[in-house]
C-alpha cells in the first residue's frame, strides 16, 4: 500500500461519528474581535446570520436609556444646535425615542425649548397658558406666535385654579384690526362652552370631545376652577403613537437637555429641573474631567431623583470614573461623529467599534446603560452597536436635515438642503467660546469641528418607521427578538462576528451600476 492510500484511509469521511466533534460555530465572539491590539470600527465588523423561526412584528426595541428611564425605540438625538430643538424632541419622542435639547443657547431659550415639549402631549394639560379677560387680543397673537396654541382659557384672576370665564381661540379673534381689544369683548363665555369635571377620565372626555365635536375641553373643580384641559389633539396622539416616550408621573413627554461644566452650570440646572426635564446629558468632548466629576456629584447630591448622562467616554477608566462619580449613563464616543475632527486636531480618540464593546462590558457590570454616541452612518450601524452592548444610540448626522431639525432649507441645483455643524466647529465655538471641548475664553481657538450641509431628510414620521423597521429586519437575521436577548446572546458568545477586508466591505455595498435610486 503507497502512501497516498495510507492517508486515503486515514481520512475522516463527513458522516462519520466524530462528526459531532466538529464545531459549528463561524466567525468569532465579541471578545475574540475586541481582545486585541487592534481598534475596530463599525464598517470593519460584520455580524454573520442565525435562525429565524418568528416574524418582524414580533421583535420589541424597548431598551434602557439610564438606569431609571427605558425608551420603546433606542434612538436618541444628539443635543446639537442643528439636530435637537423643541420640534425633534416632539416627533421624536412620539415615535417611542428621546431628544436632547442642546445648550448653545441662553437659560431662557433652552427652557421655553423644554416647556414646549412638555406642553404638547398631555392628555390632561396640566399647567395651560391662562388668560385674564384684561389681557389684550395681541397677547394672544403673541402667544400663539411662540408656543404655536390656538386657545387659551380665560380665567378671573388669569391664573389656573381661578373661576373659569371662557375661552378664546383663533376663531374669536380672526380679522379683528384692533389688536389691543379686550379679551373680555371678543372671549367665548362659559355659558357657550363644554366642561367636565375634575375625576374625568381620558375616555370619558373623548366622548365629550367626539360627541360634541369640540377641540378642546376644560376641566373645572366643583366652584368652577379652572383645573386643566384636554385637547382633541393630544388624544389623538395617544392613539396614533403606541410607543410614545412619557414620564410615568406626569404623563407628559419625556425629553432631556444637555450642559455644560463651565460656571454658572447650577443656574441652568434648576432652571432645567423647574421646567420638568427629564434627563440631564453634560455634554463634553472629553468626559473624564475633574469639571465634569463636580457636576455630576452636585447633581446627584442636589437632585438624587434626576437621571444623569455622563461622557463623552471611550475607555474603561474614564467610565470608572463617571460611575464612581454617580452617572445613571454614560455616552460612549470621541472624535468619529462625520462633522467631529478631534481625531485628526488632537491625535486622541478610539474606533467607535473598540469603544462601545469595552466600555459597555465593563458599564454592565454596574448596572449602568451606555449610548453608542457617533459613527452612525446606517441602520446596519445602529445594529452593530447594539449587537456590541449599547442599550441605545445617539445620531446627528442622520437627523439633521429632517423638517424637525432646527434651520431652514436651502436649495441648490434643486436639490434641498439644512445646514449641519458640529459643536466644535468653528461656527458654533464663536457662540459657545467651545465650552463642550474646556477650551479658554482667550487667545486662539482651535475648532475639533466642520460645518456643512446635509440632504433633505424628510418628516421623522416616515423616518424613524423606516429606520425602526430596518433593525428589525436586522435582529431578525440575528435570530433576536429584543435587546436584552441579543446582549445576552453577544456575552454567550451565540452571536458571531468577523472583521471585514477592504474588498469585503467594498462587496457589501452597492457596486458596478452606472446609477441607482
């Protein structure tokens, strides 16, 4: 017998018994990746396909934000002055996710910002816009001109829990030239009016609102005192958006804002908490500061019932940090967000990939949830940082150029446009003094930032459903059917991932068209 048939009979034919020692596992753990000398981003990772035995509508997104706070969509908006201000907020938590008001603004800006998410989805509106009968026909137009409300109720002493005398909407006053006439002359009186009383519940006053086919209804205490109201509008609400984001007290949305640690910071602070807010993000490049540690034990020394967000964090030491210091989260990212240039300025950093699985490993063990804050490109993104232990993800660039986002449209060649700028750019350090990166207040300013201009995005309401329904389709290959089963999965090593070449990456998106839509 030669040689080769010496080894022909030495060969292990497939079905042989010790078939079953052979493993069935491709690719690699998360741990395997991650535990080595190399940084990895989102594109250099690929996750590899599972089981599938359940459909899409089966899969719940509901995750953490903080320790406290739990989302029905992980999606968060980036407290950016060209991404988050009251109107994404709004439509954001409505589709079940959270926005961050951003600071660079004044106390009062950021604060009328945060009471116009409060006021908008109520049910019971608990604290109304009132009016005195002596207020003045252009108080109204005022008032609708900022806060966007076509009735304001009319109260004795212009108060709530005042005598209810009526109520005047935009109807009442249309086409009057004399806009310093009375409330009282122009007003809806109580006589005309519909009005429940206090103990009503949300079902019962909609069949008074359908019944009577009404907008809105006031709801008044036994003596007539106005004590809230409720509007056609915000039940309506309720039953278009399930997963709406709300404060389980107040039954209002919930909605965040961001700070600084530069001084004055507690004026802002209380300002914030009086206004309702929900959620404190202190907002800097580079987290792990003695500045940022100060505002983070004043504020859970001052308000221990206030959920904080620390960060920006990409390494185990200055999570540490935070979460000694008492973060309820943390934001995890540095120098990769498509408008950020601190990597390339400063030389620090760390991929986005590296970053959320080895912070996020080390946050679990402290029961503290982590944003995967930057290099969100795609919904593949938003998975691949889940899939690493992000319970939710912040995005600028895929917000921005929403018809939410703050600024107007610009067109060019016809296509239309919003302008976009990173908080360390040089457009907005010039507002800010870049507070965000602890530069000083003299000498030269060195920008981590660009400013530019995105596509026309389109209404969240048909751009979240998209991006919602695409990590669905995500979890789905995964063989997952919400967040806690998939990081569960990541750290029994079920699910499996591989580092991607050039060629391989290049493969997996659109390639040889002359054109595509």
């Amino acid at each position: 017998m030669n040689d080769l048939e010496n080894q022909s009979n030495q060969l292990t034919l497939p079905n042989q018994s010790n078939q079953s020692e052979i493993s069935k596992q491709d690719g690699c753990s998360a741990q395997q990746v991650f535990d080595s000398k190399y940084g990895y981003a989102y594109d250099d990772i690929i996750i590899l396909p599972n089981y599938i035995d359940f459909s899409t509508n089966d899969i719940s997104l509901e995750s953490r934000l903080t320790k406290n706070i739990s989302l029905k969509t992980p999606l968060v908006s980036s407290p950016m002055d060209t991404v988050t201000e009251s109107e994404m907020a709004i439509h954001l938590a409505l589709q079940g996710g959270i926005g961050i008001i951003h600071c660079n603004n004044t106390i009062e800006e950021q604060v009328q910002e945060i009471r116009k998410v409060k006021r908008y989805n109520n049910g019971f509106i608990m604290n109304p816009i009132v009016m005195s009968p002596n207020n003045t026909v252009q108080d109204v137009l005022d008032n609708m001109s900022r806060c966007g409300y076509s009735g304001y109720p009319i109260t004795q002493d212009g108060t709530l829990d005042s005598i209810l005398l009526g109520i005047v909407t935009k109807r009442d006053i249309d086409f009057l030239e004399d806009t310093e006439t009375l409330l009282l002359e122009v007003m809806t009186p109580l006589s005309d009016l519909i009005t429940s009383q206090v103990g009503c519940t949300l079902k019962e006053a909609y069949h008074i609102l359908v019944t009577h086919k009404k907008k809105r209804i006031p709801i008044i205490d036994s003596d007539g005192n106005l004590v809230s109201m409720v509007c056609r509008k915000d039940i309506v609400n309720r039953t278009d958006y399930p997963l709406a984001s709300y404060n389980n007290t107040t039954k209002q949305l919930l909605v965040g804002a961001a700070i600084t640690t530069h001084p004055g910071y507690q004026d802002r602070i209380k300002a914030l908490v009086d206004s309702g807010i929900d959620v404190i993000v202190c907002d800097s490049s580079q987290g792990n500061s003695k500045y940022q540690i100060e505002v983070i034990k004043y504020l859970k020394n001052r308000y221990p019932n206030l959920d904080v967000i620390g960060g920006n964090v990409v390494t185990i030491k200055q999570a540490s940090n935070l979460i000694d210091a008492g973060a309820d989260c943390l934001r995890v990212g540095m120098g990769i967000g498509s408008i950020c240039t601190t990597q390339n300025v400063t030389g620090v950093g760390r991929p986005q990939g590296s970053a959320v699985y080895n912070v996020a490993k080390f946050a679990r063990g402290h029961n503290v949830p982590i944003i995967a804050d930057g290099g969100i490109s795609n919904t593949g993104h938003i998975i691949k940082a889940l899939s690493l232990g992000a319970s939710t993800v912040m995005m600028g660039s895929m917000l921005a150029g929403t018809d939410e986002a703050p600024g107007e449209f610009i067109y060019k060649d016809g296509i239309r446009f919003k302008k976009y700028r990173g908080m360390g750019s040089l457009d907005t350090m010039k507002v800010r003094m870049g507070a965000r990166y602890l530069a000083s207040s003299v000498g030269v300013i060195v920008p981590q930032g660009v400013s530019g201009e995105v596509i026309s995005k389109g209404s969240l309401r048909k751009h979240i459903p998209y991006l919602t329904k695409a990590i669905k389709h995500g979890f789905q290959n995964i063989g997952v059917q919400n967040v806690s089963e998939l990081h569960q999965k990541m750290e029994q090593e079920e699910i499996r991932f591989e580092v991607r070449t050039l060629s391989a990456l290049q493969e997996g998106n659109i390639h040889h068209l002359y054109n595509y839509e």
